[in-house]
C-alpha cells in the first residue's frame, strides 16, 4: 500500500494505491450524500459493489466512450445531480477511464460552482495520469479538450486489481502514457513498463510520481507541465481526424513515434533515440503509424490544439530521454513531411 500526497492549489490530495481498495472504499468517503459516476461496462462490474458500501449514495451510468465526453453528457449529469439531491456538501465519485473521469470531473467543477470529487480510475491510464492533476473537461466537435477546468480532486483511490478486466488493448493504451512519463523524467520506467511480470501496482506507482512531481511544481501549465503534452499535438489530430475511432492511448503511441522523429529532423536528438522509441513501443504492442490518415487533414486539425499560441504552431520535444523541450514555430512542411514518413 502507498499514499502519495499531491500539494496542489487549494490544498493537497492523497493518492491511495492499495490492492483490494475497492472492498474499503467507505472508509474513503466523507459521510453525506453521494452520487457514483461511471459507464455501462463498469456499472455491472464495480458499480454496485462500491455503492452498497455507501449508503447515501446513488449511481448514474453514462454511455461508454469518448464520442460521449461532450457537453451534452454532463447537461445531462446536472439533472440527474439536481434529482439525486445532491447539494454543496454532497460528492461526486468518478469510477472508470479517463473519459468518465474528464467529463464527470467537468460536472463537478461545475454543478453549484463546484462540489467534492473524487477519482477511482479503472484504467491504468487514469491511474497514471488523467485522474491526477486536476485537468478536467469534454471535447468539441471542433477539437479535443476544448472546454474544461481545472478541478482538484479530494483523493484519488487507486486499487490495481481492477486491471485484472482491463482488455488488453486498453493496457497497452496506458503504456503509452507510462512510457510517456519514461521518456519525460523516468528512464527506469521504460524497461520496467515492458516487464510483463512487473507488479501493476509498482508500475502504477513510479508512472504517477512522475505526473506528481511535474503537476506540483506548476499545476495550471504555465510552464512545464506542458512536457506532459509529449506526442499530444499529433495524437489529439489523429483522435479527431479519426473520429475518435483511435483510442486515446494509441494516438499517443504514434504521437511519441512523431514527436521524437521531429525532434531529430530538428537535430535536437539523434536519429538513434527516435528508432529506438519507435522499437520500444512495437515491443509492446502500439502502433508506430498513421495509416490512412491524411497527414495534411492532421494539421489542419493540430491549428485547433490548445497548445498553439497565435496560429504558431507548438510541440513538446526530446532532445534525449529526460529532457523535454519546448518548440515553437515549427514550419509546416517539416511536420507534414514527418508524418508522411509515418504512413
Ligand atoms: P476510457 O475511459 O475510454 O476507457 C477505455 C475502455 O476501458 C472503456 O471502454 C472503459 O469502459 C473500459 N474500462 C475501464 N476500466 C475498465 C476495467 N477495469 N475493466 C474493464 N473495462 C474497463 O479510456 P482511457 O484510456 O482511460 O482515457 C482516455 C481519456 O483520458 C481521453 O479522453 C483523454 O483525453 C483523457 N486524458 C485526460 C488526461 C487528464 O489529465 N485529464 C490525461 C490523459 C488522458
Ligand atoms: N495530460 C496532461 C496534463 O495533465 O497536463
């Protein structure tokens, strides 16, 4: 069992990481009324059993998917708040993926200016990055993460034996990220996220400190925490461009491919890290292309990122493992030309 304790503005969070949590949730939770969040595949798996622990607590299910983390599923969550009877004292629960955590964490920074939240990611992607930090909100359909918060949580509650019914593809997809944070501040973690016997907790808990430490340092992205934005430019187009048919995960995937080819056509690493990038995260099984997908459609798509400042474009780059670096005014036909390299 760990605790991580997360100083963040308006106070600090722990983050519990604990096989079994799920059975003791109620020792967590503040008494008062409650409301569950979370989707139509995980309701019949740890919907019930968390909210017969808690007995002033009602559960909503919303649809499963990033096609639903829009505005018209937290309009909806408003409502069923409102007939909950959840006033300013009561709390939001998010249990599930990044998507249920992002859209109901929009909801609870928002309902009567904001309530207690909680996060009980099930996948190993929130659990090392999305369900800390705070950063919380839905897509467009003009872009990804266009509008949002940033929403604390009160605790975050981790319990890795929920992984045991993560298909195996949405495992990899949290790979991408812990390779992410590897390749941002922990080169230890790239061979510990290819060792398949590595304990989930123990992987779990080296990813996230990597989030901790750069989130506490400068939680509203002013500045570093935009190293966490790895590969992101490329991998928001290609959700989009794709109509979110690309799991969040694997468009980061082929974002780091992206990112790290970029870097070394800018010689600002070797031409050695961005293959040995690609082969790492082969080896795990995520993609390393972008198939059919327009690359002259996926910069279209990147003018709308959050990232960009005044039309310039922006990308978080490498110029070895453990130091990123910030680029702006990267020309247009150089990123056009890596991503067709990466058809
Ligand atoms: P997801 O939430 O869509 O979950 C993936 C799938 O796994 C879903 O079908 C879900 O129902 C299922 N699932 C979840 N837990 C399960 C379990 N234990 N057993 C069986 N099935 C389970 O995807 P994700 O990869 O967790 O999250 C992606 C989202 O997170 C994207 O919207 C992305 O933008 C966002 N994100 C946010 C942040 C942030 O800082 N807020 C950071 C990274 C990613
Ligand atoms: N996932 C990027 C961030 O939290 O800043």
């Amino acid at each position: 069992m760990a605790i991580i304790q997360v100083s963040a503005p308006g106070g600090d969070y722990p983050i519990h990481i604990e096989a079994g949590l799920l059975q003791r949730v109620n020792e967590h939770i503040p008494a008062g009324r409650c409301v569950v969040v979370t989707n139509t595949t995980l309701a019949p798996l740890y919907g019930k059993a968390l909210t017969e622990q808690l007995p002033d607590a009602s559960l909503l299910i919303i649809p499963d998917g990033e096609q639903f983390k829009t505005l018209e599923t937290v309009a909806n969550l408003y409502v069923e708040f409102v007939r909950a009877g959840l006033d300013r004292s009561g709390t939001v629960i998010a249990l599930g993926g990044g998507v249920v955590g992002d859209t109901v964490g929009f909801a609870a920074a928002t309902y009567m200016r904001g309530v207690r939240f909680v996060q009980i990611p099930t996948t190993l992607l929130a659990m090392v990055d999305s369900s800390v930090g705070g950063k919380v909100g839905v897509d467009l359909p003009e872009g990804k993460n266009l509008v949002g918060a940033f929403k604390q949580p009160d605790k975050v509650l981790i319990d890795p034996d929920v992984l045991a019914t993560l298909p195996a593809r949405e495992r990899r997809c949290g790979l991408a990220e812990t390779l992410k944070h590897g390749l941002i501040a922990d080169p230890g973690l790239l061979e510990l996220a290819e060792q398949p016997d590595a304990a989930p907790g123990e992987l779990v808990q080296r990813a996230v400190q990597v989030k901790v430490n750069i989130v506490q340092q400068d939680p509203y992205e002013k500045d570093i925490r935009a190293h966490l934005n790895l590969g992101h430019t490329f991998a928001h187009a290609i959700e989009q461009v794709s109509g979110y048919t690309w799991p969040h995960g694997e468009a980061v995937a082929v974002g780091l491919v992206a990112a790290t080819r970029l870097s070394a056509r800018l010689s600002l690493c070797d031409e050695e890290l961005a293959k040995s990038v690609e082969q790492l995260l082969a080896r795990v099984g995520l993609p390393t292309r972008i198939g059919a997908l327009d690359p002259d459609a996926l910069y279209a798509a990147m003018s709308t990122d959050k990232k960009w400042q005044s039309g310039q474009s922006r990308f978080i780059l490498l110029h070895s493992i453990g130091q990123p670096v910030i680029v702006t005014g990267v020309e247009k036909s150089v990123v056009i030309d890596v991503m067709r390299g990466l058809q």
